[in-house]
C-alpha cells in the first residue's frame, strides 16, 4: 500500500497492531504475522507526503486483516483503546466480529475473526445470510475488551 509516512505507518503496525518487521528499508515497509515472508507492505515511492484520496474517488474500501481467535481480535481491540485509536465502526455479522477505523494515512481497515463454519447462520434453504440487526454491540465490545486484557495477563 503507498503511505505518506513510513515511521508513523510502522508506529501504528508494529506499535499498536503487533504485526512483525521482516525488513524496514529507507522507503518501503514488510510486515509479517505469526513468521510468514509479509502479510503487508508499504512504501513511500509515489506517496511521500501525499494526502489521502478524497471521499467519492475510486479505491481501495479496505483491507480485511483476519485474527485466528476472538481473544487475538480482543487484543487488538484493548491496544487500540490503551493508544487512545478511535473505531468508526463495529459490527457483528453471524459469520464473523468485526472492528472498523482508519489507519494513519486514512486506510480503511476491518479487524475481523470469524466463528466457527458450523455457527454461521444460514437461511431456511441453507444458504449463508449476514446479520446485524439483532446484536448486542456493546456487549460484544465489552467481552472482546475482557478478552483481551486476559490475553495479557
């Protein structure tokens, strides 16, 4: 992804998010999860000190990072409220939880982990349905905190 500012990018990455340095150069970034040769990578060659594109242009909407447990999404969450990294958004869908915010260049970013295959609802004929509307949010916010102070404990 092209970023305005390679220091402030692994800041909140590395910093707040957790994710591995697999190689820093002077004007790209390689991050990695759990070892594997990068996950995500970033680079200043057309950006440095650019501006995000402006709202109602064509682009990327977001990139979906996947945590394995709801105690891994529930980390990431307490990090972003210890860093003071305000959400835009939450939402449980049936098949996955999910978190939404902006990265320092005004990336959209979804912290996700997803239930069991088994759990995830389906319709009357078997075919996969989102759901939103019944949801406890908050709730769902608060157990994914408590989750993730216990991860660190």
């Amino acid at each position: 992804m092209k970023t305005a500012d390679l220091d402030r990018i692994h800041a909140f990455y590395v910093g707040i998010l957790g994710f591995d340095v697999v190689v820093r150069m002077p004007d790209a970034l390689f991050l990695s999860s759990g070892g594997y040769h990068h996950h995500l990578a970033f680079n200043t060659w057309e950006s440095r000190g650019g501006s995000p594109p402006p709202r109602g242009t064509t682009g990327l909407y977001h990139v979906a990072i996947c945590y394995p447990t709801r105690a891994a999404l529930g980390d990431a969450l307490k990090r972003l409220v210890d860093a003071g990294w305000p959400l835009s958004g939450v939402n449980d869908h049936g098949t996955h939880e999910a978190l939404y915010l902006n990265d320092p260049d005004g990336n959209g970013l979804e912290l996700y982990w997803d239930r069991p295959e088994a759990e995830w609802p389906q319709d009357a004929d078997g075919h996969l349905t989102f759901e939103n509307a019944s949801r406890d949010l908050n709730g769902m916010v608060q157990e994914l905190l408590a989750l993730g102070a216990a991860e660190n404990a």
